[in-house]
C-alpha cells in the first residue's frame, strides 16, 4: 500500500495573506514533493488570486512567499490546474499570472509552463481521477 | 479501513474541532482504524495543556487525550504550524531556548511529512476546517 | 471514482456550496454539516439549486440540525438526514472525500 503511488491534488480555493492557508498549504506541497506521489494543484475560486503577478508585501511586513510557487518546478510539481472560469468571474486572464515553468526531463530539458488552463468541466474530471484531496 | 483525519481549525473558535472529533469516534465505532489524526493551521490548538474552558464546557482537549489514550490514537501536531503559534514539546522548548513546554498528553509534535504519509497510507483522508 | 463532498459552511455566508455544487457529478455525494445544513432548508432561495441537481444524493448531519434548532420536517425532500455513523459510512463508501473548507 505504501509503495503506490497515488494521485495527491492539492486544492487552493483561498486568496492570500489574508489568512494564512496559502502559505501553509504550498508548504505541504513542497514536503510532500519529496513523497515522490502524483502531484496536482488546483486553483479555482479566490485560490487563483495566489497566482497574481507582481506580489510585493514590503509595505505589510508579510512574508511574499509568491516566489515559490516558481520553485515548484525544481521540486517536479508541474501540474498547476487553474480554473478558468474563476480567473472570467474575477476579471483576470493568463496573462495577470506568473509564468510559472519546468524544464521538462523527457523532453531534453525543455522549458514547458505549468500553468495549466482548464474549464471547471474539465477540472471535475481531473479531481475524479484523484486518489487524495488536501484542503486547506 | 484505514482513516486519516487532518484538523485545519483550534478549538471552541470552528466547529472543525468538535466535528473531526465527533468523527474520528463514530469512525472508532464503526470499527475502522484511525492511522493517524494530523493537526494543521490552527488546528495545533487543540494540543495545547495550557487550554482552561469554563466547567460547564466540554474540554476539547481533554477530550482528544482521553480518546487517544483509549485507542492509542497517534495525535500529530505539526511542528512548523505549532512553532507559530506557541505550542512546544520538551525537545522543541529546548532547541528554542524556550522557558516551557505545553504539549497536551498524548499528542506529538512531528513534521509535515506525517500529514503526507497519512495521505498515502490511509484508505481515506477525512478534513475538517473552516 | 465516486466523490463524498463536505460542505460546513451556509451558502449565505460563503460560496463553497455552490462551488461544490458546480463540481460534484452525478453518482456522488455531498453531505452539508455544520453551518452548511443552512443549505438544506425548504423554502429558501438556495433549496432549488439543490433539488436542480440530478444525480447528486444529498446528506444532511442531523446533530447539527438539531443543535441549530431545525426541525427535520424543514429538511428539502430528498435530501437525507444522517448520524455521524452514516457520515463514516458515505465516507468508507466513496472513493474519497472532499472538503469544501
């Protein structure tokens, strides 16, 4: 049982700074990086707003942990699902998020985004397949 | 069945608390195994000594020792969210230079990686938060 | 794979019903508890989303019925009351649960 691997989604449905969810929670995803399982993030709701560009917390003495969702990539978390609808309802597009990459190991190191854009349709049948659902 | 419990809320303030608690025993009842009850966030509150309700209130964390102790449940509470917010065993009041240690009986603090091997070794994680 | 779904908070309060609702497809379980049994009421303007939904089985945690001061008579048809021992049940049931904290 424990030498499966199993599809772990991570689901971040909360804004950050505003509490603390967040910033916990990508601190799961980067110790549970080294569980060698099948990582997802999901980002629907207020969630995507942890993916916004130009994150600067020097005015409310916070960490900006912002940057380490560009580590994930090192830590082979590349599947970073972002709902589309949530980013329509929220006035934003691709383009207000960081461009978050990996190099891609069986594809000569490649620089691919792990940004994922998908429909909340789409989304339903990737958390269908998942084994475990973390909720922060 | 193998069940995993994560606690993402403190007592008294979010139901979460007596919810998973009221949870974990039905699971105990139903005569499943708890692998693991993984406190996270302020969920680390509820492994705090120091925690003093009223007499006509039920002591939540009284009550997760007691069902610990009477299942051997393994109480983890996270090292990282518990430093926060002040919740110290022996070896974490030392290593801190720290003057006490509050860690309820029967509970232990240990790392993130408890909460992902829950994960993987469970038949099912079960959360409760806010 | 079939998914229970946990909704604790009143959809007056907070969207994670409706996000929930969005999600969960048919053959799949929502359970409202806590605050989320304000979901389950007749009568209220969000008792027709739910009973729109096809497919879905619908739960509600009579305790927290009970401790909010809703009788079970107020309940939508067709969403079932269950005990904290039916909650273990839907959980061991379905493939997985999800929190809609």
């Amino acid at each position: 049982m424990s030498e499966q691997i199993k599809k772990f989604m991570y689901i971040n449905r909360r804004a950050p700074y505003g509490t603390i969810y967040a910033w916990e929670s990508l601190e799961v995803v980067l110790i549970g990086a080294a569980f060698d399982q099948d990582v997802s993030l999901a980002f629907m709701d207020d969630g995507v707003y942890q993916l916004i560009k130009g994150q600067d917390t020097s005015e409310v003495d916070m960490k900006n942990f912002s940057p380490t969702y560009q580590a994930l990539g090192d830590y082979d978390v590349t599947k970073l699902f972002v709902e589309k609808e949530s980013l329509e309802e929220r006035g934003l597009t691709l383009e207000d998020l960081m461009p978050l990459t990996y190099e891609d190991e069986d594809d000569d190191w490649a620089e691919k985004a792990s940004i994922r854009l998908v429909s909340r349709a789409e989304l339903a049948d990737i958390l269908e397949q998942q084994d475990v659902i973390f909720s922060f | 069945m193998k069940f995993a419990i994560q606690v993402n809320e403190g007592p008294y303030q979010h139901q979460a608390a007596d919810s998973a608690y009221q949870f974990t025993k039905a699971v105990l009842e139903a005569g499943h195994e708890i692998m693991r009850v993984f406190f996270y966030h302020d969920g680390v509150n509820n492994g705090t000594s120091l925690t003093t309700p009223p007499q006509d209130d039920r002591n939540i964390v009284n009550r997760w020792s007691e069902l610990g102790k009477k299942h051997d449940l393994d109480l983890v509470v996270c090292v990282a969210a518990a430093q926060r917010r002040g919740i110290v065993d022996e070896g974490e009041m030392k290593r801190n230079g720290k003057s006490a240690q509050n860690i309820a009986d029967g509970f232990r603090i240990s790392g993130l990686g408890q909460l992902v091997e829950a994960g993987i070794q469970s038949d099912r994680l079960v959360v409760f938060g806010d | 794979m079939s998914t229970l779904h946990t909704v604790n908070k009143s959809p007056f309060e907070k969207s994670s019903m409706e996000s929930c609702l969005a999600y969960a497809k048919a053959g799949s379980s929502v359970l409202l508890y806590e605050d989320g049994i304000y979901g389950a009421i007749k009568g209220t303007t969000v008792a027709e989303k739910v009973t729109a939904k096809n497919g879905v089985n619908f739960y509600v945690l009579g305790p927290d019925l009970k401790a909010r001061g809703v009788s079970e008579d107020k309940v939508v048809d067709g969403i079932e009351i269950v005990d904290y021992a039916k909650f273990v049940t839907l959980a061991a049931e379905n493939d997985k649960v999800q929190a809609w904290v």
